[in-house]
C-alpha cells in the first residue's frame, strides 16, 4: 500500500465518520513530509516520516524539552511510530521568511521574539541528555564542503598542498568550536523554522537537537541562508542576544568581542557544512532549488575569513576554487 494510502487510512481512525481533507503544507531538506487536515472548522498537521529513513523518537523526545524550557512548539495529538506519522497541532502557515518578505520594517520585532526564545531554549535543564555536538559531527559536517562542493559541485580534485591547508584550517575551526561551552542547540534555528504564531515564535523542525557550542543557534538566525541583512544589524541582535544571555546567567563570554570572534568562527563552520549541504541536495536528491543559495552563504563565509588571520589558508583556497571571485569586496544589503 502507498504511504499516501496509509496515511489517509490512519487519519480516518483519528477521525472516525468526520470528513477531513489533507493539503501538502511542506516539505524540507529530508524525507520528512508535511500535510494539513482540516477538520471540524480546525486545521491539524500531519507529519510523514517513513520510518525506513526517519525515527520520529528524537522529534518527540525534543519537543517534550523544548515545551518544557517554555517555548512554542506542537503539540502531539497522536502517534504511530510504526508507520512513522505524527499529528501535531497547527502552528499556521506563515514563516519568518514570508513575513520578513512582505513586512521588513517588523524584522526587530521578530528577531527579539526569536532571540528571547532562543535563550529560554538555551536555559533548558534537560539539554545535557541530547547527543553531543562533539569532534566527531563537527568534523564530519566539515567534511561536507570537500566531498560535495568541492568534488561533486566545482569537479576539482585539491592538490595536496591544497588538502593539507584545509586540514589546518579544519582543525582551528574545531578548537574554537568545541572549547566553546555548551547549550541545547537546535541546530537549524531560521527563518523558515520559525513560524509567526501567538505565542511568537512557534518553532519546528528541531528533531536533530543536540548539546553543542553556544554561539550555534545565533549563527544559524542571524546569518540565515534564505535572507540577507546588513551587518550593521546583525551585530545589534548579536548584541542584544549576548546582553539579555548575560542576565539570564547563561554561559557567554563576559567579553562581546570575544563572544563575537566566536559567533564567526561557529558560522564558518556552518556556512562550509551548508554549502557541502545543498551540493548534496542536489546532485543526490535531486533537489536544485538550494543551489540558489549558495552565493550568500559563500559571501558570509568569505567575510568571516577576511577577518581572521588564521583562516587565510582558507580564504586562498577560495580564490584558488573561484579565481573571479578574488578580491571582489562582499556586501549585506538590508
């Protein structure tokens, strides 16, 4: 039986002799689909994850921490682990993207909520019993620029020389990553995870939650692959996420600059796990659309390297990989 089939087989259970109809409402970057029922005057979502590929434990396991920090999330009306469906209740339909599209004037409002959420979030007793963000998923996420973008994406074999500097640099990139301390990270904390909702904001797609560097999450809000700000703003929410963490006693450096060094160096390594990502995404998955945004995720990690010394023998192997790129100034606009 298709999972279409079983899909409406199982939501006539849930909703026994009540007439429904089911809607695509998303999908993402994995097998995970999303569909919304309406039912009796009231929409519901339904998650399909076919358990071949997904495991709906972890989204439960996450939400039942996230709920319990005092943040927005589903809530879980039903289940079948077996089948790998979930019906959650609706968060609406409008995600920060589309409200940021349409209304740019409301970002400094939207971004405050997110920034109080994410250290509600940050205080959760219960991170501890996440899987670690450690050596091992940090490295292997690197490891996704030379695999897909540099191999399957520009079809360049790096010379040796090349290798080793992108070893050294590797290396840096996860001392400063892991001597960071240690938060709940949800791990893809952006604009099209973030729903306009009452209270603002609801959060999904937090599954993969892990206890990680604590600067994680920022870089993922502030320096988001779908939408581009000026740097001028992103390091006044910056600020004022590290001002309210600071009173809320989480574990930020007492130093901005030092919080801030950090806050770059974490985004190099999620901008060069992102662009291995949707060079994946495409040449595995068929899923081209991402390719789109490589450009402003190469133009923040090509920034963050023009500040730092210690990342030049990255920014050379840029140059070396985009020969027309170099030297060319890279600009935010708002």
């Amino acid at each position: 039986m298709e999972r279409r089939q079983l899909l409406e087989h199982w939501l006539q259970d849930q909703f026994p002799a009540q007439p429904f109809t089911l809607q695509p409402a998303s999908a993402d970057a994995s097998f995970r689909r999303y569909f919304r029922i309406a039912v009796d005057d009231q929409t519901v979502i339904v998650m399909d994850a076919p358990p071949p590929h997904e495991d709906c434990a972890p989204f439960l396991r996450v939400a039942e921490i996230l709920a319990a920090a005092g943040v927005h999330v589903p809530k879980i009306l039903a289940q079948n682990l077996d089948l790998g469906f979930l019906l959650l209740s609706d968060l609406g339909n409008t995600t920060f993207l589309h409200a940021l599209s349409d209304r740019i004037e409301s970002a400094h409002q939207l971004y405050g909520d997110a920034i109080d959420a994410l250290v509600r979030m940050q205080l959760s007793h219960q991170a501890e019993s996440l899987p670690v963000y450690g050596e091992a998923l940090l490295q292997r996420e690197l490891d996704l620029f030379p695999d897909w973008y540099i191999a399957k994406h520009l079809q360049v074999d790096l010379t040796e020389k090349q290798q080793a500097a992108l070893r050294t640099v590797f290396s840096r990139i996860l001392h400063n990553n892991l001597a960071q301390p240690k938060v709940l990270v949800h791990r893809d904390y952006h604009s099209r995870n973030l729903m306009v909702a009452a209270p603002n904001p609801g959060i999904i797609d937090f599954q993969d939650a892990v206890y990680g560097p604590v600067t994680y999450d920022l870089v993922s809000l502030l320096k988001d692959a779908y939408i581009r700000w000026d740097e001028e703003h992103i390091l006044d929410w910056a600020i004022r996420y590290w001002e309210k963490a600071r009173k809320a006693g989480l574990p930020v450096t007492a130093d901005f600059a030092t919080f801030y060094r950090d806050f770059e160096w974490m985004g190099v390594q999620r901008h060069l796990k992102v662009l291995g990502i949707f060079a994946r995404l495409n040449y595995r998955d068929g899923k081209a659309v991402y390719l789109n945004d490589m450009p402003l995720v190469m133009q923040y990690l090509r920034k963050a390297c023009e500040r730092y010394r210690e990342l030049d023998p990255l920014l050379n192997l840029l140059d070396e990989l985009h020969p027309v790129e170099s030297g060319q100034k890279v600009g935010y606009t708002f």
